[in-house]
C-alpha cells in the first residue's frame, strides 16, 4: 500500500467517524441515515484506492458527486453531514492538482440543487446553497493547498515504474554524502578499533574483540585488542549466549586464581530491535554498573555506524562485481578478439614465408601471441570469478582453471565448514589467493603449487606454496604483495609472505619457494581432530 492510499484511508475514516460521532451525540436522525450512504461511498473509494486498478481522480469526482447527492438529500436538517464535501477536493488536488479540485466542486454543487430540488427542501435552492457554502469554500481552499503540495513536492504521489530507481538515487547520494563527511569514512575495520579503544577506557581491559553476525548465523571476527586475543577471545560460551538472548551487557569470573582473576564481559552490538554483533572484554577488576551503562550508549551508537558501514561494503562489493564483469567483457570482446585475428594473420605468413628463418621467426612470434591470449583467457576467470556458491567452490574452480591452461601441477586441499564468512571477508580473500597463485604461474618458475583452504567460521586460512625460484628481488611497478597487504588489513586478516624455504619438488630435488598464507581468526587445536580435508591434484 503506497502513501496516497494511506492518506485517503486515514481521511475518509476520520472524517466519517467525525460525522458519526457528532450525530449521535446530537441523536440527529436525518444525519444518521445520510453517513450510511457516505460511509458506504468512502469503503468502495479506500477498495479502489488499494487495488490500484483505477486512477484516483476517477475515484474522487463520482465520490465527490454521490456524497454531494446524499447531503442534498438530507439538507436542511442534515447539515453535519456536509464535512465530508471536503474530502474528495483535498485528495483530487493531492493527486492530480487543481483543475480536478474544480471539477470535484462542480459536481457537488450540481449534485445538491439537483437532489435538493427532488426533495423539495424548504427554503428552495436558495437555503441550500447558504448552508453549504461555508463547507464548499473550504473545500475550495483545502483542494487548492493539496494542489500547491503536491507542486512542491511535498505531498504523496502515485508510485510509478521509476520510484524504486528514484529512491535508490536517493538513498545512494545520501551515503555518498556521508561517506565523504565521516572522519574514517565507512571502514569497519576502522570502526571496530575505535570501538575497541572505547570500550577500554571504559572497562581498562587487558584484551577484546568483535565479532558480527554473517548471514549463516556465525559471528565472525571483526577486530582484536590484545596480543593473545585472537587465541583467547572467541565468541562461546555461555556467557555470549546469554547476552546474545538478553541483549544486555554480562559478565562473569573466567580465572579464580588470586593471582590471576579475569573478569570477561560480554557486550551486545544492539541496532534498533536487533543484534548485528558481540563485544567481550577482559579486565582485572569487574565493571560496575555506572560504566556498563555509560559504554553501552557509545556501544549502540557506534554499532549503528558499524551497521551501516557493513551494508555499504555489501553495496561496494556488488558495484565491483559489475565493474569486473564488465571489464572481463570488454577484454573478451576487444583485446582478445583483436590479438586472436592477429595469430591468424601470422599462421598465413608462416605459410607464405620464403625462407626457414622466416618460418621460424613467424612460429615463435604465434607461439608468443598464443601465450598472451591464454594469459588474457585466465584473467578474464580471474574477473569474472564469483563467490555466490561460497569461497571453497569459487576458489576450487580458479585452481582447477588456473591447473588446466598452465603448466603448473596444482594441488588443492580442502577443508570447508557448512557455514560461512562475510561475504565481503570470503571476497578479499579469493582475491588474495588469485593474487598469490598468479604471482606462482607468472613469475615462480614452479612446476608444482600446493593451495590449502581451511574454513570453520571464525576461522579461515588459506596458503598458497610454489617449488620455485623465491620471490627475487622486488620491482619499482610491483603493487602485487602491497595491493594482498592492503586487502587483508581490510579485513583484519593476517598475511604472512615467507622466501626460501626449501620444498621437495616432484623430482626428488630441493627447491627455493615462496609460500604465502592468510588468516583471518585464531584456530582451536582441537579443530584438528575433526578436520574434513579434500585433496585434489590438478595438471
């Protein structure tokens, strides 16, 4: 139900209630039978209004005539009745402006003399019209004032085909507008550590975290303060579930011990009626109430602002998914296309060549524009790579891809829970092991890559090993290990890049490798007892 069909609904009731209300107080009997005819005229003009199936102007002027029809059957005596002939006026120039404010009066007016001179009211057409005019000049005016609204934009307007991309345009201008003004814009890595400094000036805790809720359910990690928090402070217990059910702040004795007693506190991430997350803390000494209560009006307030800084990562991942599809478009249909005509041209030359040396020349050249376009094939999956399935299936398909079109012999392992990251943490992290696994292909000169991905939500690792030559010395236009750094900063992962470790090649040899692996989470030892591993060997 759109607004205008709110405002005619809310109109037609009060007006009518009004109307009823007055008469029984005043036990007007004319008025009593006219408000059935009028209650009966607004119930099929609200049905109209909802089912959309006919214009509202055609709805306010036959309204408007049979209301009219009715008072001037009733009038002299039926004098309460005519409130009413302002309301179709009001809602005609609410919808469509002035000239149906006109029409609808003109119609009332013929409506009353004719029903009025049928009912031969006293006085004639003369004592009719001086007892309506008041009401009908009110009307006038108050279907004037809806007309200069609806000019101005301030009134309720029909819904269109565009009012979706209206409000969409809307909604986005104003969180760019935001976006620009906040100080740390709308990171929620940020977000989270200004909360978690919040949170120890309130409670001079050793060590905490967040954690926010992900569409599977799972609180997922989204900052650490503390040098052994990301091992110790894990959303379980029942003390997260309590608070989780309370929605309240908790806490509770971790450690008895004199010389070593914890006071973990568990704070919900409270947005409206709803939870979006879990702070817990530990501190030396318990938090009294006074300072619960305190940081817990910053808690929901910075919780709405994590809130809204997720939706906008979830907006931003899917404006980057258009773009990628669309660069991986153009790349195919321009770039490619053109450098496959060309390998073409060359296989006609070296046909047509007049001399070995030619030929030979011209092979490796299509040989080299044969590598360029398989380079091109693999960027193109890199683009249009997607997590809709979840980040084992999209990383799964890259290694299998990236194992068929290359020389390289991959081996996958996999070990995935049932449930999932955000999505915006899956996502940064597929990019990361494509960023890792290309840099092995182009660069490594490996003839083996081992890619391990373990995900239990919290907990995600992946790592990516070559048998090559080690990274070598570092180019001034090399943004590759910067770009995986940043990535996994914004998602409060950690990135370990380690050169020269010696691996054990396919050939019984020793080779200098390079291996790089993400976390994000901290893993429990006893996950290793229940581990679920997939081993797959891609040539």
């Amino acid at each position: 139900m759109n607004r205008l069909a709110r405002l005619g609904i809310a109109s037609r009731i009060f007006c009518v209630a009004a109307i009823l209300g007055l008469s029984l107080a005043l036990l007007d009997r004319t008025s009593l039978r006219g408000i059935v005819i009028i209650a009966a005229v607004a119930a099929l003009a609200i049905a109209a209004d909802i089912s959309l199936r006919v214009s509202p102007v055609w709805v306010t002027v036959p309204e408007g005539i049979i209301a009219a029809a009715a008072i001037g059957f009733a009038l002299p005596h039926g004098v309460l009745l005519l409130p009413y002939l302002v309301v179709p006026a009001m809602l005609a120039g609410v919808v469509s402006g002035m000239t149906p404010v006109v029409v609808v009066i003109c119609g009332e007016l013929v409506a009353m003399a004719v029903l009025a001179g049928t009912a031969g009211a006293a006085g004639g057409l003369v004592s009719v019209y001086e007892v309506a005019a008041p009401w009908l000049l009110t009307a006038l005016g108050i279907g004037a004032v809806g007309a200069w609204l609806r000019k101005l934009g301030l009134a309720p307007r029909m819904p269109t085909g565009d009012d979706s991309y209206e409000s969409a345009r809307r909604l986005l201008t104003q969180l760019r507008t935001v976006a620009r003004r906040l100080s740390s814009g709308l990171d929620t890595v940020s977000m989270s550590s200004q909360l978690l400094i919040t949170v120890h000036q309130h409670l001079a805790d050793t060590q905490s975290s967040v954690f926010v809720r992900t569409e599977g359910g799972v609180l997922a990690p989204l900052g650490f303060r503390g040098s052994n928090a990301k091992q110790s402070m894990l959303p379980e217990g029942p003390l997260v579930d309590r608070c989780w059910a309370e929605m309240e702040p908790v806490h509770d004795v971790q450690a008895s011990g004199s010389a070593d007693r914890r006071y973990r506190t568990a704070l919900p991430m409270r947005v409206g009626s709803r939870m979006i997350g879990v702070v817990i803390a530990d501190a030396g000494n318990p938090p009294s109430e006074k300072a619960l209560h305190a940081l817990m009006r910053e808690v929901d307030e910075q919780s709405l602002r994590i809130d809204t800084a997720l939706a906008f990562d979830e907006v931003r991942s899917i404006a980057t998914i258009e773009e990628r599809q669309r660069l991986a478009r153009e790349i195919h249909d321009g770039v490619a296309q053109e450098i496959a005509s060309l390998g073409y041209a060359v296989d006609d030359l070296a046909s047509t060549a007049s001399t070995p040396e030619q030929r030979k020349r011209l092979q490796s050249l299509r040989g080299e524009l044969s590598r360029v376009v398989s380079e091109l094939r693999l960027s193109i999956f890199d683009l249009r790579s997607e997590i809709s399935a979840g980040l084992g299936s999209a990383l799964s398909d890259y290694v299998r891809e990236v194992g068929a079109r290359s020389g390289l012999t991959v081996h996958l392992t996999l070990d995935v829970g049932t449930t999932r990251l955000r999505s915006e943490v899956e996502l940064e992290l597929l990019r990361i092991a494509q960023e890792a696994i290309t840099n092995a292909r182009k660069h490594s000169e490996a003839e083996n890559l081992w890619v391990n991905c373990r995900i239990r939500p919290p907990l995600a690792r992946i790592e990516v090993r070559d048998d090559g030559r080690g990274l070598g010395a570092a180019r001034d236009d090399s943004y590759g290990l910067r770009i995986m750094r940043e990535r996994s900063e914004r998602i409060g992962a950690t990135l370990e890049i380690s050169d020269g470790r010696d691996t054990a090649g396919p050939d019984g040899q020793y080779h200098t490798g390079t291996t790089v692996t993400v976390t994000v989470g901290a893993e429990h030892p006893a996950d290793h007892h229940h581990r679920r591993s997939r081993v797959h060997h891609i040539r």
